[in-house]
C-alpha cells in the first residue's frame, strides 16, 4: 500500500518536507513523453513520420501482430482509475486522482522498465467503463487499475479479464496481496513458523483485505477471521454484499461472531487493511510472538511503537517506519514478466511466484526490521519480473503416442 498524500503531508508538517517542496515537484505533471528515434534531420522525419511510417501501417494492417514490434503499445500499461478510492483520501474524483496516476506510471518506468500512462475516467459505471477500455485496447498492452472502490472493482476486473486479451491486474487487491504474502514469509522465516499453522485476523474486507485473504488461503492457510465495519464475517450475518457472504462460507472455520476483540483473542497475525483502529489492550490478548501488519495510511490502525511492546513483528505501509509493506515491490515486476512471456493473464500462480521472489532478496539478511527489502533496491523488479515470467510459461503438451486409441 504506497504512502498517502496525507502520510506525505504528516511529514511535511514534522519539518521533514516542506509543502513548496511538494507542489514544486508537481508544476506541470510529473511525466513527459520523448521520442526514442532521432527526429533532427529531414531523412529522419521520413522515416518516423510520413512516408516512412505508411509502411508500418500497413503491416500492421496486414498483420496485427506486428503492432507488439513496431508500436509501444505491447510494452504500455494502461493506470486506470476513477478517483472513488484514492489511497487514505476516498472518492476524490477522477481529476484530483490524476497525480496519483502519474506518480504510479513513474514507478512503472523506474522500477520496471515499462511504458505507462494515466487513463482517469469520468464515470463510476462498471459498464462505461469496461466499455471505454475495450475500445481503447489496441493503444497499450496491459491495464492496471487503480483506486477504484469495492465492490465494483470486483467486477470492473473481472469482466475486463473477461473482454481483454492482455494482463489485468486491480493493484489494491493484488498488488497488496503479493507483498503481504512476501513479508509474511519474511516474518514467518525469521520467527521459524509454519506459515499453515498461524490464525489470521484481517481487518478489512474490501479490495485489499478480500484478496490478500484469497491469496493467503491459496497459501495454506486455513484459519482466518476477516471483519468488516460491522464486525466478524460469519454465515450468520444478513448485512453483506454477495463478495462477503462468499468470503464467509471460506473463512473463520471456528465460527467466531463479534467484533475485533473476538477476532483478535489468540491470533497469531493481524492484518490491517481498513482504516479503523486497534486499541493497545487488545493485543494483549494475540497469541506469543505474534506478527501485526497494520497497513493503513496515514495512520496505522496501531502506533508500531506501541504494537511492538506486544508482538514480535511489526510493518505498516508508510516509509518513515521499517518494513514497509509497499505494492512498489510488486507491480513492476509483475507486469514486466506478464508482457515478457505474452502472458495473456496474470494468474494466481504468477503472484505467488512474485511474493517469492520478493522474499527471496532479503531471505538470507532477515532481520526484526527488515522482513522485506526496501521499496528502492532495484534488485527487486528485475527478480520479481524473471519470476512471473517463468511461472506464467505454459506447460508443454505431452507428445500422443502414434498407437494412441
């Protein structure tokens, strides 16, 4: 989960940085396009442009295929959102999202070599905008939504992974989920825990709380208890959405009802991904050497200070703490290996293999305050992409005996 604008601000507020800093960073965007072909001479223009680029045209006219050689579009990620879930912020807007988008295609490049623009939309219409992307599918090859509000993200990514032949992937959801998953192997790892064995507790069953919960149990593990603001998800309830009463059926084996102190009373982990608050007291009640991610921005659902006089580990998702638990780690490389092997989606197989390979940078210097590598070592994207990469490769199909029936 990257830094809120708030979080930032917190900062600036601490003399840490200033508000001029911050605008001044942000003076006319902070992405430009440059040619990547010399356009200086009149020979040059013939070629990049008219007549030169008529014959690229019509090869790709011809073949469609040539599109992926001779246009970006085959290594360009589409950021989309409509402004209904920005970071710590809410519903802000497509226009007030923009920065966020544009600060998002940096990182694309930064962190994974790739090509990115900022697609805001003005509509929270699941239809428009499948719609809108659907026609726009030959300008970029992949899409990475973004900051848009649950449930309907749900369902904006599934039917886009439906209607588009490329890698889809809502980073709130999935992009969280990765880098959970690599910091609790992490913790895990340096505490000598089995990882099926932990009781979770996940506050939060939005977009990130729901897919690192399915990610998790795709792990192994099998006991989690997930709340939303009404409390514990149990099959009791008859105030959920269709997405929380699945989620309950599949979760909290033991049947706990209740509220957070419930959730909380003896579990090994808690995973915050909502926005609300923990109260020192109850984690007196988590199980020994216990494990706190409390991911939330600006302000974590408990002061890490105060989470490690109880628990073993802590992380959050801002920088000014260790263990930054930062979707950074995740996104670039997964989207880089994704469009290296032609993958046409982004499967479960390929996050796992990104969380391993997350984890696999920092697996031999694990510390207390370093379960995952910082969100700058560039070691990471190019690791995560070659691990996607290979766990996206298809099976070869095995050769049919010529005396087959």
């Amino acid at each position: 989960m990257s830094e809120s604008l708030e979080s930032i601000q917190t900062r600036a507020e601490q003399g840490l940085i200033t508000d001029a800093e911050i605008f001044e960073a942000h003076v006319g965007g902070k992405l430009a396009m440059a040619p990547t072909t010399p356009l200086d001479t009149q020979r040059a223009l013939s070629i990049a442009y008219t007549p030169g680029v008529a014959q690229v045209s019509r090869a790709i006219a011809a073949d469609r295929a040539c599109a992926a050689s001779y246009t970006w579009a085959g290594r360009l990620v589409a950021v989309v959102s409509d402004g209904s879930a920005v970071l710590g912020l809410g519903d802000i807007g497509p226009a007030a999202s923009l920065p966020v988008m544009e600060g998002k295609c940096g990182l694309f490049r930064s962190f994974g070599g790739l090509n990115a623009i900022p697609i805001v939309l003005d509509t929270k219409d699941p239809d428009e905008i499948v719609e809108t992307l659907v026609r726009l599918r030959p300008t970029f090859g992949a899409v990475n939504l973004e900051d848009i509000s649950a449930p309907r993200c749900f369902d904006i990514e599934r039917r886009l992974i439906e209607a588009l032949d490329c890698p889809v992937m809502h980073d709130d959801q999935h992009g969280t989920a990765i880098v959970v998953l690599a910091a609790l192997m992490g913790a895990t790892k340096l505490l000598g825990r089995d990882m099926s064995s932990l009781r979770v507790a996940v506050s939060g069953a939005g977009a990130a709380g729901v897919a690192c919960t399915e990610l998790l149990m795709a792990m192994g593990v099998s006991d989690i208890t997930v709340l939303d603001s009404r409390g514990i998800l149990h099959t009791g309830r008859d105030d959920m959405n269709d997405v929380k009463r699945d989620l309950a059926r599949r979760t909290n084996p033991d049947g706990r009802t209740g509220a957070l102190a419930q959730a909380l009373d003896g579990a090994d982990v808690f995973l915050g991904v909502s926005g609300g608050v923990v109260p020192e007291e109850m984690l007196t009640a988590m199980a020994p050497d216990g494990i706190v991610f409390a991911l939330s921005n600006p302000d974590p659902e408990i002061h890490p200070h105060v989470a490690a006089r109880y628990a073993a580990v802590v992380a959050t998702g801002r920088s000014d703490f260790p263990n930054q638990i930062n979707n950074v780690l995740a996104f670039p490389g997964v989207f880089r290996g994704a469009l290296d092997a032609g993958a046409r989606r982004i499967t479960e197989k390929m996050m796992v293999a990104a969380a391993e390979a997350i984890f696999s940078v920092v697996s031999d210097d694990l510390a207390y305050d370093r379960i995952v590598p910082s969100p700058l070592d560039l070691r990471v994207g190019e690791a995560v992409a070659r691990a996607v990469a290979l766990a996206a490769e298809l099976p070869v199909a095995p050769e049919i005996p010529d005396n087959a029936g």
